[in-house]
C-alpha cells in the first residue's frame, strides 16, 4: 500500500501508519462503481448510505456509477461514542424512499462484527425490495460473529481501529483523505 501519505500535523499525535491512503481509496471506489454500473445497468439501484460514517464513501462512490441511480440515508448506532459494537441497534434515521420491487445496495463504511448490517439488511427485506447488497469500503479481518454475504468490497483490513474517509473516534477524523491507524490516548471504550 501507498505509505507516502502522512497524517496532517492536528492529527499527528492520535494517528498511526496510513492502512489505505487517498489515492488508493480513489482507484478502489472507482472501480466498485464500475460494478455496480455493470451489475444493475437495466435497472439502477437506491444506494443507501449508512450515516454518517459511509458519507465520504457515498458520495465517491455514486459519482462513479454512471447510471440514474436514486441515493437515501438511514443513521443507525450501535456505538455511540465507543470503539466496540454494542449489539443493540437503533434507528436513528429510516429512509424516505419506498423500497418495494427496487433494488437496493446499502453502501457502509467499515464492517466489524456484522451485527449491525445483519440487522440492517432485515429490516430493509422486509420492506419487499427486488434485492438487498452490501457495498463495504472496509471489512475488518476475523471480527465477524455472522455470517454476511457481501457483494462488494473494497478493502479487507487487519483488526485494529482506524478513523478517517468518514470513520471516526468520538466524532473526530473523518475529514481525513486517507485511512489511519487511531492510536491517541483518551479514545472511548
């Protein structure tokens, strides 16, 4: 991977080694839009973004699918302010967009246990799409505790927590351009 990326001096004494730098992201995102333009292109996908930590990804991601696609947000937590899946899934926002007979790719940040997207993907099933996938920028190596089927995935890291391009720690970096290693003093657990 690209280690040419440095952290910005107001991160530097939180932030570890860059895990996916800028560019790679860019080259990744794009060609994950290059598939799905393939994958749906008689019929163009909701892209559903999980806020807020896949809104970088969002963004990126439906300017490189070069169909009509329709875009909507959901907030769900099961974090609040710590760095480890609590189990209990909330809420927070539902979408606007009626589901039935579309298909549907839930576009999501950073895949730890899976419990939050297992969950997430039935309550959106029941609302009778064509199809319900996942488009994962990251998925952590080994944190799974389900089974998952996911269509696309942009890159599978080591378990360690990482902040930036939308992921977070108490709010903070997720306007970093790259992905970093979190190593700061103080973060929630």
């Amino acid at each position: 991977m690209d280690a040419q990326q440095l952290p910005p001096v107001w991160a530097n004494d939180v932030l570890g080694d860059v895990v996916i730098s800028e560019s790679e992201i860019a080259s990744r995102v794009a060609e994950l839009g290059a598939a799905i333009t393939a994958d749906y292109a008689g019929d163009p996908p909701l892209l559903v973004g999980v806020l807020k930590g896949a809104m970088a990804f969002m963004v990126d991601l439906a300017r490189k699918v070069e169909l009509r696609v329709d875009v909507d947000f959901m907030a769900v937590s099961s974090y609040g302010s710590a760095t480890q899946s609590s189990g209990i899934v909330r809420i927070v926002k539902d979408l606007e967009a009626d589901l039935t007979d579309r298909h549907v790719i839930v576009v999501e940040d950073i895949v730890d246990s899976g419990l939050t997207l297992n969950y997430l993907r039935k309550y959106l099933l029941a609302r009778k799409p064509k199809s319900v996938e996942v488009c994962a920028l990251l998925v952590k190596e080994g944190e799974q505790r389900v089974s998952l089927d996911l269509k696309y995935v942009g890159f599978t890291i080591p378990p360690t927590f990482v902040v930036g391009y939308g992921l977070d720690v108490a709010e903070q970096f997720r306007n970093l351009t790259g992905i970093f290693t979190y190593i700061g003093e103080g973060r929630h657990e």
